[in-house]
C-alpha cells in the first residue's frame, strides 16, 4: 500500500494579509516546502485541498460570525485564492477544489479538474495511510482529518505543520480528532499574530 501527504488550504487569504489570515500561515507554508524539500520520497503522492467559492451563500457573512459565517475569502479568479508563493507546489499531483457552492471544510467534499473526489483518487492509486499538514488545524484540517479516518484511511495530523485561529477551537477539534482515531503529531501551535 501507499501513502500521501494532504495539503489543506495553503492560500493567500488563510495567510498573513489575507482576508481570513490565520497566524503563522506563511510560515507554515514555508516548513512545508522545507520537509518535501529535505524528504522527498517520504510520501508516495502529495495532493493538495483548496477553499474554492464562487458563490458560498451564508458562508459568507456581513458581519461574519466566525462559527458558521466568514468574511468573503478564497474567490475563485482572485489572488486570494491562490497558494501562498511560500509553498512549493512542484510535488502537488493533484488538487481538490471544495465550496463553489457550499461551505465545505473537509478536503473530501472536494472534487479535482476532472470531477474525481479526494477519496477515490486515493484508493485509485493504492493509499491507505495519509498525513495532514496546512490551515487552519481547528477547522478545515479537523475536518479533512475527520473525513480520512471514517473513509478508511490511517490518517496522522503534522501538528507542528499546521496553524490554528483559537486555543478554545483548537482544543475542541483535538478532542474530536483524538477520538476519531487519528493519530497527531508533534506539538499543537497557536502563532502569534
């Protein structure tokens, strides 16, 4: 069997400058590209997840709530939606766009260019343990990871290789992760901002 990497939501507007900026970001993006750098045959693929709206509907909210609604971020045709330039992308095999139309936090609600979802090009290629890295660890990343355990795969969170927006939502999706079975390593961060 195999194993990949997921990159979740490495985007301008999740970074420092962004609309939606969560602490650290760049940063992470940049120990993300150091570690495909210095192990690049540690993963047998390495894909990626994108916040990709179009039109989210109550997603975005004016004012926003920051539970269920979010200042508007990551549109697609917009810079902000883009990967941070810290991030090497040259290792991403395939990317999934996710919340045209919807909010949608877990890389497994998203789709690649030609229509294939997250978890069937996994299986296609033969993995079954998946590592997480990315933005930001409270949500999206929760909710990829919570995903990729009830889809089957072993699934692992690089915790020292993420960013998190609050120690109060941090400790929830820890909590929930834990007991979904997934495995985290390394040491939860909150940035300063």
């Amino acid at each position: 069997m195999a194993n990949a990497l997921i990159i979740v939501d490495v985007q301008n507007d999740f970074c420092e400058g962004g609309s939606l900026a969560v602490a650290g970001g760049a940063g992470v993006a940049a120990e993300i590209s150091r570690l495909l750098a210095a192990e690049p045959d540690r993963w047998d693929h390495v894909v990626a997840t994108k916040d990709y709206h179009v039109d989210p509907g109550a997603h975005f909210g004016d004012p926003a709530d920051y539970i269920d609604s979010w200042p508007v971020h990551c549109v697609v045709g917009t810079a902000g939606s883009e990967f941070h330039p810290e991030l090497t992308t040259g290792p991403i095999e395939a990317i999934f766009h996710k919340g045209e139309r919807a909010a949608a936090y877990s890389g497994f609600e998203g789709h690649a260019d030609d229509g294939e979802c997250l978890a069937d090009w996994l299986r296609a290629r033969g993995v079954d343990h998946v590592d997480l890295v990315g933005i930001a660890t409270d949500h999206c990343v929760r909710a990829t990871a919570l995903d990729a355990a009830r889809e089957g795969f072993v699934t692992t969170v690089l915790l020292d290789l993420t960013a998190a927006v609050a120690p109060e939502t941090l400790d929830v999706a820890l909590r929930a992760m834990e007991g979904a079975g997934v495995a985290m390593r390394g040491e939860p961060v909150i940035r300063a901002a």
